[in-house]
C-alpha cells in the first residue's frame, strides 16, 4: 500500500511541475524565460512521473520501457530549446536589452566583415 502512496505523490508531483512548465509558456514574455519553463520544470516532471509509474507497475518491463523515454526527453529538449533561442535571436525577437553578454554579436560583426 505504501508503494502505491509514493508512486501517486512522484506523479502528482510530476504532473504539476508539467503544468507550471506549460503556464509558464503562456504567461512569460521573453523567449529566454520560455525555453527555461519549456525544458527544466517540464523534463523534471517527466522523470518524476516516469520514476512513479515505474513503482506503480512494480516490473522490469516497465523500467526497460521508461529508461529510453526519460533519456531521449534529456537528449532533445536542451538541443530544441538551443534551436529556439537560436531562432529567435537571428529574427531579432530576443530583447538584446537585457543579455549579460552577447557573444553571437560578435561572432555576426566578423561574418559580416568577411563576406
């Protein structure tokens, strides 16, 4: 019976870290704050759930199935949260205002020289 307690409390709290990952996609403005909410809070929750289900199933199948799915989520959300934040600082939607250093300006400035 106790399995089954620690098993809802890692989905419950899985779920809601999901939830505050999804809200703060709608409510943050900047692309910097949305791809922070989009991959930490939301792979967290993942993990968390996927740890809760393993416990729920109590079966090494489930394990064999979750190991993948928790490591492909860590393989692909920085690398889109990279594409992203990539994307919109060559559209020019990132407030350049508040970075602390802009290290790609630079690298543009000697692309532009050269070409």
């Amino acid at each position: 019976m106790s399995w089954y307690l620690v098993a809802l409390v890692l989905v419950l709290i899985g779920a809601l870290l999901c939830l505050t990952a999804s809200i703060g996609l709608l409510r943050f403005r900047d692309v910097p704050s949305r791809i922070h909410a989009a991959t930490k809070p939301q792979v967290l929750g993942l993990i968390l759930i996927s740890i809760g289900v393993a416990i729920a199933l109590q079966s090494w199948a489930a394990v064999a199935f979750l190991i993948p799915v928790v490591i492909i989520q860590l393989a692909t959300a920085p690398l889109s949260a990279h594409m992203a934040g990539r994307q919109s600082y060559r559209n020019g939607t990132l407030d350049s205002a508040h970075l602390i250093r802009d290290e790609l300006d630079r690298d543009r400035e000697v692309l532009e020289d050269e070409g």
